[in-house]
C-alpha cells in the first residue's frame, strides 16, 4: 500500500469529517444530557465513597493556615 496515498486520503477525510464533528460537538455542548453525564458518574461517585476515608475535619483550619500564608506572602511583596 503507498503510504502517501493513504495520509493524503486520511487528511482529506479529516477535512471532511472535522467540521461535521465540530457542529457535533457544538451541539452537545449546548444541550447536554444531563441524566446520561450522571448515569456515567454515578459508578465513579460510588468507587470513590467505597474506597475513601472520611475526613476527621472540615478543612477550616488548613484553609485558614494557607490564607495566613498568602497573607505573609503579599506582605513581603507590598513592603
């Protein structure tokens, strides 16, 4: 098989083909189905609670830990 007839003919249905995916796509995004994208996270929802470890505190304090950070950062930065 000659190779150069075959990515000529690969890139010319690309040509084709991209712009009827595009719309495609343009499409989906416009109007999602949101009870497919959940059917398809719900399995994930569920591997990630099977396999996980509650967490023994809110996050408050590492939140307020990294804001002290940031804070100390921008001083140095303003001085």
């Amino acid at each position: 098989m000659d190779m150069s007839i075959t990515a000529k003919q690969w890139v010319e249905n690309w040509k084709r083909v991209g712009p009827i995916l595009e719309q495609i796509k343009a499409e989906e995004l416009r109007a999602p189905d949101y009870d497919k994208e959940l059917e398809g996270l719900l399995p994930m929802c569920d591997l990630a609670c099977a396999h996980s470890e509650p967490s023994k505190t809110s996050g408050l304090i590492e939140q307020q830990r990294l804001f002290a950070k940031l804070r100390e950062q921008t001083e140095v930065k303003n001085s």
